[in-house]
C-alpha cells in the first residue's frame, strides 16, 4: 500500500534569477491601501533556495505609502510582503530602475497594479489572462462534483468533459504561447514554472507540460536570450535534476518490490534506532535485540497485503527460533484493537511495538517506508544485511544465514 507523493518541477523555475544587460540598483515605490503603518517587506527570489531573501523593509506612513530599494545589478523576480501575512501581495520584475505598485487587497480581481516597465505591464497582463482561465477551470470542477454528487451517469457527462478538456487545453496553449513569445527572460521563466504548479493540482484537470514540451520551452527561451546567464544556469540546473530523477527512477526499478530508495540506503548500515511501546505499554528499543538476528517486520492491521504475507513470516519463525532468531512486528496502525486483534487472529507470537500513529509513525522516516508490508532483516551486530523479503525470498536467505 503506497502512500502519495506530489512532485512540483515547476517550483524550482519560480525562483530563478536572470541577468540583463545593465541595471544599477532599483525602486519601488508604492501604496498598500489599509496598511495603516504595517511593514512592506521586498523580497528577492533566489534559484538556490526555497524561501525569498528580504532585501528591504519600511512602515507604510499615514498615506499607506511606502519606498522601498533593491541593491542586486542581476535582473529578477521579487515579492512585495505585508507583515502579518504569509502570501505576498504582488510580484514584480526589477527590470527597469523604478517600478509604481498600487495594491488594493479589497480588489478581488485585480489586488495590484504595476507601472514603470514593459515587462512589468507585461507581467499583470499575464496574471490577468492566467485568472481568467483559472476561473473557467474552477468553475468546471465545481460543477463536476455538483453533478457527480447528484449521480448523474458517465454518459451524460461525456458533453461537459468535454468542454472541460478544451478548457483545459487552452490554458496550457495560452501559457505555451505567452512563454513563446515573452520580450522578457524573467517573465518567460515565471510563466513556465507558474504554469506547471497550476497544473499539479488535480482539481483543474490540466495538463503539465511533459518534459519534452518543457525543455522544448526552456531551451527557445534560452536561445533567443543568449546573454542571459541566469537563464544558462538555469538550463544545467534543471538537465542536473532531470538526470538525477532518471537515476533515482533506474535504481529503484532494479530494488526489489516495496523497497524504496530510502530504504536500499540502509543497506548494509547499523539499523536506525526506535523505541516504541510495546501491545502493554512498555518501551521496546530495536538496539535491545542486539546480539540476535531479527527480522523488523513492518505491516498494520488495515494492510491486506500484510496479512496475507503474515502465514509465511509465522512459518519462517517456527522454523528458526530457535536459532538465534526472532522476528520484531513494527505496526502502522492507527487504533491499539484492531492491532491487537490482528496479531492474536494472525497467530503472530513475536514482540511487537508500535506507536499508533499511521503514516505519521516515527518508523516512516527512520526506514524509508513508501509502502507495506516491508522489512529488513538485522545481523546479531546490529547491521541490516537484507530488506524487501517476501514468501520464498525470506526463506531462502534465512536458511543461507542460519544454517
């Protein structure tokens, strides 16, 4: 049973920095209606980092007004941040030496306003275009989960998916387009990553771009701005992360079944520590079965998978406990019942522990866990020598190892 993991490519190209030709320095000059003196932080993106740099801050006066400066010569994406909030509310391009922002939070449709550049007006355009498409997906999905809660067939649905597809697909060629024929670097960039995190939301129904169609729009982009830096960095950034993922998706198909990479780094290494009560709630540590081989066996009573591997771990441990071995059941388990229930039902005499916590158990993050039943089996030194062992795999190494 796997657990789900949403992976967002599109981050790390919101953060990326690009260089222009000349810049000395930048303004921003503004109003925050209701600021009523609060802080405006200016807030500088950064490809190495997932969290905006502050780079400048000062009080609203008593107009809402405020002046704030950025000191980098590198052109980029920069956030404007109220305190109190964790969202900001407006972005910008320091593309040209001063930039007006006008910021209304009231304005449900339009929250800001920027003059002062090209790109920026370029900028709000797109935002404008973006929402615009976003509210027809919406409105889409909306109506979906209305209809499908009121049973209406498959059938019948067929004419509103469609019209949701094409919805869906002018979006992602709107944002193709727009990234096309983007006069700015930055703007470019930000278009590409903004439109692949929409995309990973599934509730739109929209399409990211493949990595075809991505690098297919990276590296146009690239070349119609062949002194942009920033915009090469980028490129062998992002060719480094793609070859680690492909790495990453090799190694895992050559582990056995349910071993995740996490795990396979485990191999071989000291078993991580956990201490976790016991079905009398009693602490039991791992490092207390030292100098025995012990099979953790990690498995819930909700896991169908687990309770139909549980007669041939009963079987390996009848044949060799009596060798120096045992077997240590690490539950993932929410309720302490149906834990118990399962090991007396499942005839599962060995110790067990648990802290009751589901997926959020501290076992998850010690072992690598991704999904179960798993397990690794621990020399009397304390070092895993094997993991992912299952019906006949789990007899055969335990007869090699304990003969």
């Amino acid at each position: 049973m796997k657990r789900s993991h949403l992976l967002l490519l599109g981050s790390l190209l919101i953060l990326a920095a690009c260089q222009p030709e000349s810049s000395n320095g930048f303004t921003v000059d503004g109003t925050y209606k209701g600021a009523n003196g609060a802080t405006i932080y200016l807030e500088e993106t950064n490809l190495n980092s997932s969290s905006p740099v502050i780079v400048d801050s000062v009080k609203a006066d008593a107009k809402d007004h405020f002046t704030l400066k950025g000191k980098r010569v590198e052109e980029n994406l920069y956030l404007l941040r109220i305190a109190g909030k964790q969202e900001p509310f407006a972005t910008l391009i320091n593309d040209a030496d001063h930039v007006q922002v006008s910021a209304d939070p009231a304005n449900a449709t339009r929250p800001f306003t920027l003059e002062g550049s090209d790109a920026n007006r370029a900028l709000i355009t797109h935002i404008d275009s973006t929402n615009h498409h976003l509210s027809t997906l919406v409105a889409f999905a909306r109506q979906r989960d209305s209809l499908g809660r009121a049973g209406v067939s498959d059938s019948l649905l067929q004419p509103f998916f469609t019209q949701q597809h094409a919805a869906a697909t002018a979006f992602k060629n709107y944002a193709s387009d727009f990234i096309r024929q983007s006069k700015n670097a930055t703007l470019a960039v930000f278009a590409l990553g903004n439109y692949q995190a929409y995309a990973s939301n599934p509730m739109l129904g929209v399409d990211p771009f493949n990595r075809e169609e991505f690098n297919a729009l990276l590296n146009e982009t690239a070349a119609r701005f062949p002194k942009n830096t920033g915009l090469a960095q980028l490129k062998t950034s992002i060719a480094d992360q793609q070859r680690q993922q492909d790495q990453r998706a090799a190694t895992q198909q050559s582990l056995p079944e349910g071993v995740s990479t996490a795990s396979a780094a485990l191999l071989g290494k000291p078993a991580p520590e956990l201490t976790l009560n016991d079905p009398q709630g009693k602490p039991v540590s791992i490092s207390s079965f030292r100098g025995k081989w012990v099979l953790i066996d990690f498995w819930a009573s909700w896991c169908q998978p687990c309770r139909m591997e549980n007669p041939t771990v009963v079987k390996a441990f009848q044949k060799y406990k009596d060798k120096n071995f045992t077997v240590l059941g690490v539950s993932l388990d929410r309720e302490k019942d149906p834990w118990l229930e399962a090991i007396q039902k499942d005839g599962l005499t060995w110790p067990h522990m648990s802290d009751l916590q589901f997926w959020s158990s501290q076992a998850v993050p010690a072992y690598g866990l991704e999904s179960i039943p798993f397990n690794v089996l621990v020399n009397p030194q304390g070092t895993i020598v094997a993991m992912g062992l299952r019906g006949e795999a789990l007899e055969a190494r335990l007869a090699q190892e304990l003969k």
